[in-house]
C-alpha cells in the first residue's frame, strides 16, 4: 500500500511541474506559423507588385483570412490608382473608441522578386502578432494592424502609398493615434563582423559591424510615444536591440511607411533589419526564404507584443 501511495506521488510530483510549466507560459511567436505566411506571400503566380495585380489580391485576401482567424474586426481600405483598385487591409483589436495604436507592414515587392524579406517578413510578423494580440483577454486601448499595398515604387513617397491613404484618413477624421509602428525587413541577420554598414561611417564605432540586431529608428523631435516604445522595446527584447534617432533626412530613416505618418503630425518609428545597410539581397531575386532567420524575427515579434502591452 504505501509503495503504491509513494508511486502515485511520485508521477504527481513529476507531471504537475511540467503541467504548470505549460499552462503558465506566455504565448509567444510561433517560427512555424511565421515561415507558412512567408510560404503564402512568396507563392503567389507572379511576383505581389502592382504590375501583377491578381498576385497582389491574393496577398491581400490571405492576409485578410489571417486577420478574421485571429479574431479581429476585418476592414479593407479600398483606392483607385491609375484605374485599378489596391487595397489596404485593417484588423483591430480592443476596445472600439478611444486613442488607438497603428501597427503596420507593406505586402508589396519591389519588381520581378519574391521579397522574402522586403517585406515578408514585416507582413509575417503583423500576422503572427495579430494571433497573439487575439489571444488576449483584454485590451487598454485599441491596436490597429494594418497591411499596406504599394509601398514601392513607383509609388514611394506619393500620394498613392497605402500608408499615406491610411494616415490621411485618420487624420481627416480626426483620430486620436497613440502612435505608429512600422515593420520593415525582420528577418536577415549576420553575426559576422563588417557585416552591418551605415549611412555614415563612423556609427559602426558606436552601433558595431555585426548585423545580428533589431533597430528601432526615429527622427528627431519624433515625441513621446517614440521614446516610450523605443525605450521599453529594448528593455524587453530577448535579442540585440539598437535605439537609432537621426534628423529626418539621413539616408534610410524614413524609408518606409512611417514616414507618411509623420507628414501627418504622428509619431511613428521604424522597426527594422536595417534593411540595405546589411541585407545585399535587397530588391533582389535572391531575397528568398532560405536566407531568413525565424527563430529571432519570432524574439523580434514577442519583443513587440511585450512592449504594446505595457506602454
């Protein structure tokens, strides 16, 4: 009886640990779901650009599919250019009034190219981030994820970026924006030394030659919501984090759809691999999957769920 009574104990003391270990663990990026949104952006017929309009919906509509599954309330933001119809697509979390926080990644590529990391990975990351945000009891504020078409050229820096439809709207509406992340190139690292450059030569002596880390880029005079995200981003993160603050027109610091934001009067930052400045594959045909790093663009996307949650 009392060898028996002790076997019992024993397989208690044994399963209960790993049963709490399990239940009590918090949710975090899963590399797996990241590299099946990779697979489905970079699969489409032809390269997801505006020259291929067919692919570039069939982006969207995955992403859309993404965002409902993960609980969101789904909206397209339709707009004509040249013709033909783009779309941005929005999945919002939280509460449905009061200030909100933009979080967003541009779906499109750059030419005839799978844009693996440019900017699949920024679309993955919104995507898995989306699932996490839904497996959230509660809210403070809303979150609003938000995927953009026609970042790239031709159409960069104008009129027709999704982004600056987006931004335009909020503020037209006069919407109380918290502040706005943009998610650019996640995914390329490289621990080797003199594999990071700069757009001035001697940041490596204070940023380093490795390219084995996230940064988090603004402008001057960028406001308090910068400072806050940059600040607990880095304090949160489980990988190498480089807070980056320039003036507006050092070369790379606005070149992503944060930048439409700020013409707007809203503080926004850059999340990125710094982009060109370490990834040769950049606009490339070889900006493939085999070249990314899932397990840290996973540490990357925690780092983001970590920091909105305690803004």
């Amino acid at each position: 009886m009392f060898c028996r009574f002790s076997c019992v104990l024993l397989l208690v003391l044994l399963v209960q640990p790993a049963y709490a270990q399990r239940v009590e663990k918090p949710n975090t990026a899963d590399s797996s779901r990241l590299r099946q949104h990779l697979l489905a952006l970079i699969g489409t017929p032809q390269p997801r650009n505006y020259q291929h309009p067919a692919s570039l919906a069939q982006a969207a509509d995955y992403i859309r599919r993404e965002l409902q599954a993960a609980g969101a309330r789904s909206t397209d933001q339709p707009y004509a250019v040249q013709g033909q119809t783009y779309r941005n697509l929005i999945g919002s979390f939280g509460p449905e009034t009061g200030p909100r926080l933009i979080i967003g990644a541009h779906y499109d590529v750059c030419g005839e190219q799978p844009g693996a990391d440019d900017n699949g990975t920024g679309v993955a990351a919104l995507l898995e981030l989306a699932r996490l945000l839904g497996q959230q009891p509660s809210l403070p504020y809303r979150i609003d994820l938000v995927a953009y078409t026609l970042e790239e050229p031709p159409f960069f820096r104008t009129q027709q970026m999704g982004s600056y439809v987006h931004a335009q709207a909020l503020h037209t509406a006069g919407v109380p924006v918290r502040g706005m992340v943009a998610l650019e190139m996640l995914g390329y690292y490289d621990d080797r030394k003199h594999s990071q450059r700069y757009p001035f030569g001697p940041l490596k002596f204070i940023f380093g030659s490795r390219g084995n880390y996230v940064t988090v880029a603004q402008k001057f005079g960028n406001g308090r919501f910068g400072r806050q995200f940059a600040r607990q981003y880095k304090a949160t993160a489980a990988l190498p984090v480089k807070r980056f603050k320039a003036p507006a027109w050092l070369p790379g610091i606005d070149f992503s759809d944060h930048l439409n934001y700020w013409q707007f009067g809203f503080s926004a930052v850059l999340l990125t691999d710094t982009a060109f400045y370490r990834n040769q594959h950049y606009h490339q045909p070889t900006d493939t999957l085999n070249r990314l790093d899932m397990h840290r663009l996973g540490l990357a996307v925690d780092a983001v769920l970590a920091t909105v949650l305690h803004l």
